[in-house]
C-alpha cells in the first residue's frame, strides 16, 4: 500500500479528488491540519462521491503527529518543484509516503531542506506554469509507484 499524504489542503475538490484515487487504487489517505475547509464540506463530499467509505484516511493534528507514526523517514517523498531528482527516477516500495504540499504554498520550505535527498518534482515544461493541479498531482506519481510494483492488488 502506498501512503498520500497532504499537507494542509486548502480547497475540497482536490482532497475529496485524491481521495477517490485512494479508493480506486487502495493507497491511504493521510490528511495533516490545519485543512482548509470542514470535513463535512459538500464540495469534498461530492468531489469524493460515495467513495469516502472505502477509503483508509486519518487526519492529523500536525505533520509532528504524523511523523511519529511513520515506521521510517527513509520511505517518505517529497513532490514540489525544483527538486533534483523526477519522480520517475527513484524506486518505490510499498508502505512509501507520497507528500504534497498546500494548493496556494506548495511544502514547507523547513521539510524540504530537512529531507533534500527525498524531494522530488514532475517535470514542467513552460517557463511560467507555476504548478499542476494537486489531485493531477498526486495521480502522476501514484500511479508511478503502483507501475512500479507491477500494480498489486489490481482486480
């Protein structure tokens, strides 16, 4: 199982958008505060559809919380621009963390100085895209890690 996580999501439809992902493809879904929206959101309830209850997600009080439950730091990844390495040029494993950062912020500057052999970017191609969309995001290099795997638990 792969591992999303969010840091600080601030519009519903990306996160009810990655959650739907999560279900479809059995990753969990891990939600750190301050959120920008209230989890009873109707956009995140519609973005998700009916699939809210199939997914494995928990929400965290801070990224501090979080880390203490990861069993290894070596596992997490990091996705922001201008890391030095694609995403498609490490090799996942199962129970990895795939962290992204706030829609408007991207990471905290503080996380990817801390782990800078684990930040990771999607290459861009035009000088002045800023950013992709965050559940497009997330799709890209989940799907990646799942390849990677040869796609386990596919039905």
């Amino acid at each position: 199982m792969i591992n999303v996580v969010l840091i600080a999501p601030e519009i519903p439809p990306n996160t009810g958008n990655v959650a739907r992902l999560c279900a479809a493809t059995r990753s969990s879904l891990h939600l750190i505060e301050p959120l920008g929206f209230r989890l009873n959101d109707s956009y995140l309830k519609r973005a998700g559809m009916d699939y809210w209850e199939h997914v494995a997600w928990k929400v965290w009080p801070d990224w501090h919380r979080f880390l203490e439950s990861s069993p290894s730091t070596d596992r997490l990844w990091f996705i922001e621009s201008g890391g030095a390495r694609r995403y498609d040029e490490v090799t996942y494993q199962a129970g990895d963390c795939l962290v992204f950062g706030r829609e408007t912020k991207g990471l905290p500057s503080d996380l990817l100085a801390e782990y800078p052999s684990q930040w990771i970017r999607i290459p861009m191609f035009h000088p002045t895209a800023r950013s992709l969309n965050l559940s497009n995001s997330v799709s890209i290099v989940l799907y990646e890690a799942l390849r990677q795997q040869s796609f386990p638990r596919e039905e």
